[in-house]
C-alpha cells in the first residue's frame, strides 16, 4: 500500500455529520436555522445560467468589495472554500510538527470566549509561530482582534458565512493576515478553490447585513432564554458567546439525544469524545425552535444527572480542545 505521510497517518477518524438531516430541526451543527437571506437565494438563481456556469471563477471584483465589507484591504484577505480551507492552506504553506496555534474565538464546543489580553499574550509570547484566530462565530459575539493582523506578524484570522450568514452549504469563508503572510498562503492556494456560485452570493449576502445581524439578535435573545431555562431545572452549561449551549447532562446523553432524534430534534452528543462525556451541544434558532427543544428536553428530566455546578464547569475549563469541527 502507499503510504501518507506520517502526521495523516496519525490522524484520528473524523466522524461525520450524520445523514439524512433534511426535514428535522437540526441543531446539531451550529447552523443558521432559518436559511440565508432571500435575496441570495434570487442572486444564485440569476448566476445559474450557462454563460456563468461555463467560465472559471474570476475574483478580483468581488475581493475588492468583500475587503471593503471587512474593512481590510484586498491583499489582506483570501476567499476561501469555507474555514476548512483556510485551515488547510495554513498547513500546507507554515505547518511542520507543533508549528503553529489554532483557537477558535467563540471556541467549538463550549462556545467561551479567551480574554483579548490572552490572545496577545500567546501572539506575544510566540512571534514565530503562526496563531489562527478562528472568529466563525464572531456574528454571534461581537467580539474580534481582526484588527491586530497589522500588529502581529504572525496572525492570521479566519471567518465564515456558515453560520449567522446561512450559506454553509456553498462553502465559503475567508482568510485574513498582514500581506507578507497573505502573499505566502496566497501562492499554496489552490487557483481556483472557490466557485463562482458561493462568490456570487457571497457578495449579494453582504447587501443583506441587516438580515445576519436581526438574526444574531435573536439568536442572543433565545440562547439567554435556553439558559434561564436550564437553570431552573438546574443543567449546568457554559457561558456562551456563540450560537449554541454546552451543557451537561451525564451519562445518559446519548439516550436524552436519542429521544429528542425520536421528536425529530438533532443535538449533538459529545459522548464520542473521552474528555466529553455527558455533554450534550445545541444550536440556538428561533424562538419556537427553542421552545419545542426545551419542551422535549424537560420530557427527559429524568434521565439527567445533575451535579454541582463549580465541579462541572471546573471539568469545563480544564478541557483543551483538541478538534472543534462542526
Ligand atoms: C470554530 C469553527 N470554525 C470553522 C468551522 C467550519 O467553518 P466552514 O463551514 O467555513 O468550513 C466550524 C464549524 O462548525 C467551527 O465550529
């Protein structure tokens, strides 16, 4: 057999989202619950024609008004096929064993913010390491050091429109650096690794910021009514700045998530995962989302161990993730 390089051949197995999602309310991976905005749909509906379908991808326009949506400039920012991609062409261009620092802000699964103070102390403390701030769920928090790529040379931050934006399914994230580190991840990425659909909505998407920002909104004002909700049936669960709950419910987490599946109700289980056992994760959506998950979810009351709390959120913070995807 050929063999991979060592650092695949050491990977773990990625356990897949499950199949068959459509149809269910799904908050299991942290997806927009209620769809993109409807002027996307009309501008994917307008590309969809043989001319464009038939030519490569140009990007140039679209890079200019993309930067500008971010308030970067057009040699600071790379349109990538969704984080993953970002991800990947980090590691092609800089990684080597233990080369580099990844932390996503609002993290995956806890959905906790690291203090700004400690992002610049590990910028500071690691000059030479390349440090991606993964800000997939910046819509949901406010909260960005995008700023800082022309304060530290060796950051590089990354964004998505899977998430708040609704577009998960287009793939289509992007890339942000000083130009020197840009310039470099630039010359590994692949020509073209974005296809002219997911650049076509991406640019009406950000006509619609109105449209992403209610819907953070809102899905602020549900996860806070998710929490008091948890509290008093007494679930402890981390303080969130994204669009989903940690919680803990011990050992029956996967029965608690099997009966919500009955109800047609996704939440992802973490029980996979050693560190992780008896956690359950869920995506915040609507109002009546919300309110039919924690209908369900208090149907299974009696299959959750409650615990104290300090020493279920010490177990919180003494897990240091290891992979965050979906
Ligand atoms: C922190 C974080 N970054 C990136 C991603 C994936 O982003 P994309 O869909 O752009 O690849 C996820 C998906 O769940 C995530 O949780």
């Amino acid at each position: 057999m050929i063999r991979p390089r060592k650092a695949v051949e050491r990977l773990q197995k990625y356990r897949p989202p499950l199949e068959g999602r459509a149809g269910k309310l799904r908050l299991d991976f942290n997806e927009n619950t209620v769809g993109c905005a409807p002027g996307v749909v009309r501008a994917l509906r307008r590309a969809l024609n043989p001319d464009w379908l038939s030519r490569y991808p140009e990007y140039e326009e679209g890079r200019a008004a993309l930067a500008e949506y971010f308030g970067v400039s057009k040699d600071e920012m790379l349109i990538s096929n969704g984080v993953d991609d970002a991800i990947k062409l980090i590691c092609d261009t800089f990684v080597d064993p233990a080369r580099w620092v990844a932390l996503a802000n609002p993290n995956n699964p806890t959905g906790t913010m690291i203090p700004k103070g400690d992002l610049r102390a590990i910028l500071e403390a690691a000059p030479r390491t390349l440090v991606l701030v993964d800000e997939a769920y910046f819509d949901f928090s406010g909260s960005t050091v995008l700023s800082w790529i022309n304060k530290f040379p060796n950051l590089a931050v990354s964004r998505t429109f899977s998430k708040a934006f609704g577009l998960a399914g287009l793939r289509i994230g992007f890339l942000f650096a000083n130009r020197e580190l840009l310039g470099l991840l630039r010359r590994a990425h692949a020509v073209f690794a974005v296809n002219s659909l997911a650049v076509a909505c991406a640019l009406e998407a950000i006509q619609h910021e109105d449209y992403v920002r209610r819907y953070a909104k809102m899905v602020q004002t549900n996860r806070a009514l998710l929490c008091r909700r948890l509290d008093r049936i007494g679930v402890t669960y981390a303080p969130s700045a994204a669009n989903f709950v940690f919680i803990r419910v011990g050992s029956k987490a996967p029965e608690i998530a099997r009966r919500l599946r009955e109800q047609d109700i996704l939440v992802r289980d973490w029980s996979y995962d050693p560190h992780l056992k008896g956690y359950l994760r869920i995506t915040i959506g609507t109002g009546a989302q919300t309110r039919r998950l924690t209908e369900e979810f208090e149907r299974t009351q009696h299959l959750i161990e409650r615990r104290d709390g300090a020493r279920a959120w010490r177990d919180l913070m003494t897990y240091s993730p290891t992979g965050y995807f979906a």
